[in-house]
C-alpha cells in the first residue's frame, strides 16, 4: 500500500492575479498568453504601473505543479509538494496554503531569501498572461526531493516549468530516474507552449526514454510533435509517454490509456479566467486514476473540474467545491 497516491516537484511561486485589457499588455510591452520570467526589478516596475488594477487582486499560493497537488488533495488524494520558499513572509504564506489543503511537504527551517512570485494578468478575453520572478524557487535542487516520499508514492508528477533553472531541471530528472527505480510511475506536463519551443531539448531530458503519463494542451502536444492537428499530435505522443491526455479547452480532451484513445467532451461554460486550468485537469485526473477510475472517467472528472475553473477568478476551486463535483457526477 503506497503512502501517497502523488508525490508533485515544481516551483513555490505566490500569485497575485490582476485584471488587465490588452492595450495594458501592449503599453508594457509583455507578451499575451505566455508565461515570462523576469526579475525582481521589472515585477516591482510592472506592480506600480498597475497600482490602479490591484484593488481585486488576491495572493494565492501557486506554481503549476502546486496548483495540481493541492487539487488532487482536495479531491482526496494523498499527496506531498516539494518545492523551495524563503523565510519570508511569502514563504509563510505558501506553506501555511499548502499544508492547509491537506498537502503534506517538508517543514525543516526555511532558508533567507525571496520567495517566488507570480502576476497573472486576465483580459477581459479570459486569456492568462504570467510575468514570473522565480526567487529562491530557481535554486531548488535535488537537495530539495524527498527519495524516501517517492518510493512510498504511486505516481511523481513533475512540472515542465521546471526546465527554466538548471538545478531545478536536474532534480526533475533525479526525481524521475528515483520514480522508475522504485518502480513509481512518472508523470509530467509540458506547462506553456514557451517551454516547448525555448527549452524543447532540456524536456526531453526531463522526460527520458518516455513517461508513464504526459499532459499537455492542443498547442503544446502540435508543437513538442511537430505536427498540424491534434490527432497527428496524439499518434506521435505515444512515443513520449505511454498514456496522456491532451486537453482541447471546452472541446474536452483526448486521452490515451495505453490501449484506447478516445475524446472525453468537455463542457461550455463562459470563461472569465483561463488560468490554473490545465493545472486542474492535471490534478482531479491524477486523483481520479490513483483512486480507481477509468482514464475517460478521470477525463470527464477533470474536464468538469476545469470549465468550473475557467468559469470564475483564481487557478484554484473553493475546498467545498471539489466535493460538490464529484457529487454531481457521481
């Protein structure tokens, strides 16, 4: 009996979501629906020029693999976070969040530094745009994993983010090779379609020989393929990994058990806000595989979980409301 049923490695960042319209973006010159990383300086000069938008903004803990951990756990899933804070009061923030929603992570002292940090911009098209400043988050080393967690852990889930920092990249790596010697399936997101095309080859060291479970949105899976459509997109996927789900936004999501491929439909709902939706997919499918389900039944789970997602402010649900799904699909 394994102790949890996923064990994620990914970057702390605290967000702060803002509301932006594009001429904003253009003015600031900051690329649309991407996620950028910039230093400290430029996130302080970004934050005064929109002292006028800050009103509604509220401060989560996040990074992509945290947002899918902390979903999954709310779902009701076991589950362990390694990351790197700094003794501040970010750091703070991000594990009192995190250990609030039942995830359990390492809590030896804190080091000095600065925490990371993430605006996340949303137009009125819902579109999320991401100027990240990774702080103390880039040196996260192998130093940072928990190999006794992981081999007691059905599936590591690793954030493709994670390539950006060449520590953070190893200890992906390490955190993988500790998986298949244990004989812990692996599981990785591809994370933005930047990653893809800025940091393609450091993935596929990410990814080794082929990952139990890949995900990735439309964009991603064309682009680490190098194909047009989805379905070509998904034929090559299983090179890389042995099952994966790509999702196709409110059209659903393509999955691949390892024997069938079929697409889940998704729901339409009116986005107002698209971020941390692939971070919700991953996460309610994770728990929906480790507890039992059927891949399309995971799908149809986490395709329900997203359009919620999408549908109000904030990458993350409400605790209460996870409960609430799964009900309504029960």
């Amino acid at each position: 009996m394994q102790r949890y049923h996923v064990y994620g490695l990914g970057a702390a960042l605290v967000d702060t979501e803002i509301e932006v319209n594009d001429e904003f973006l253009a003015q600031a010159q900051i690329e649309k629906g991407l996620m950028t990383l910039v230093d400290e300086q430029r996130q302080a000069s970004l934050l005064s020029l929109m002292q006028d938008h800050l009103v509604g903004s509220k401060r989560s803990s996040g990074g992509s693999a945290c947002n899918s951990i902390i979903a999954a756990s709310y779902f009701g899933a076991k589950t362990y976070y390694s990351c790197r804070v700094a003794n501040d009061d970010n750091g703070q923030f991000f594990h009192h969040d995190t250990q609030a929603a039942g995830v359990t992570t390492r809590s030896d002292d804190l080091p000095q530094g600065t925490t990371g940090k993430c605006l996340v911009m949303i137009t009125p098209d819902a579109e999320r745009t991401m100027n990240t400043y990774l702080g103390i988050s880039e040196t996260l080393s192998e130093s940072d994993l928990d190999l006794e967690a992981i081999a007691q852990s059905e599936y590591v889930y690793l954030e493709g983010y994670l390539v950006t920092s060449p520590s953070g990249k190893q200890a992906a790596i390490k955190a993988r090779q500790a998986a298949e010697a244990a004989g812990v399936k692996t599981a990785l997101s591809l994370s933005d379609p930047g990653m893809v095309e800025f940091f393609g080859e450091g993935l596929q060291e990410m990814v080794g020989t082929q990952v139990d479970l890949l995900f990735c949105n439309q964009d991603e899976a064309m682009a680490w393929t190098k194909t047009e459509t989805a379905e070509d997109a998904a034929e090559k996927l299983k090179i890389s990994a042995k099952t994966f789900a790509i999702t196709l936004g409110k059209k659903g999501a393509i999955v691949f058990d390892g024997t069938s491929m079929q697409t889940v439909p998704g729901e339409a709902v009116s986005a107002i806000d698209t971020n941390g939706a692939g971070d919700m997919f991953a996460g309610a499918f994770l728990y929906a595989i480790t507890n039992g389900q059927s891949f399309a039944d995971a799908a149809k789970l986490a395709n329900h979980a997203a359009a919620k997602v999408v549908s109000q402010y904030g990458p993350r649900l409400k605790p209460e409301q996870h409960s609430a799904i799964k009900q309504s699909l029960s």
